[in-house]
C-alpha cells in the first residue's frame, strides 16, 4: 500500500496543468504551441514551448505512467 501512495505521489507532482495555450513562430520556421503551465502544488505559472509532436510525446510519455501506475496498483491489489 505505501508503494501505491507513494507511486501516486510521484505521478502527481510530475504532472502540469496547462493553463491558456497560445501559438507563436519560432525561429526555424515550425509552429510552436506555448502553454502556460503551474506545477502541482505551486502559484507559479510557466511558459512551455514545445512543438505539436513534442506535446504529443509528453502526453503519450503521460499516458505510459499512468497506465504503469494502474497496472502496478492492480497487481498491488491482486497480493493482498
């Protein structure tokens, strides 16, 4: 049970929550997508600027730690 609260604990402080997203030009000619983000348990928001495909990468390498998480909850669940 620790190692779920403390998987949990981790996954949380490393997400963001996007805030507004605008675009802006950068200089190599590709589109990037500035969103301003605040870190879990923080005020203090941020500028990210990342391409279409990075954004896609972090919300896949997201979606991987979440499904880790889960599956590792269930075999947590499963032993007891």
């Amino acid at each position: 049970m620790r190692l779920v609260i403390i998987l949990v604990a981790a996954i949380l402080s490393a997400c963001a929550t996007p805030a507004a997203t605008d675009v802006a030009a950068a200089p190599d000619g590709d589109d990037k997508i500035c969103k301003r983000v605040t870190a879990t348990g923080s005020n203090v928001t941020k500028r990210d600027c990342r391409t279409q495909e990075e954004w896609a990468a972090l919300d896949k390498q997201g979606q991987a730690g979440v499904s880790e998480f889960e599956r590792m909850r269930d075999e947590v669940a499963a032993g007891q």
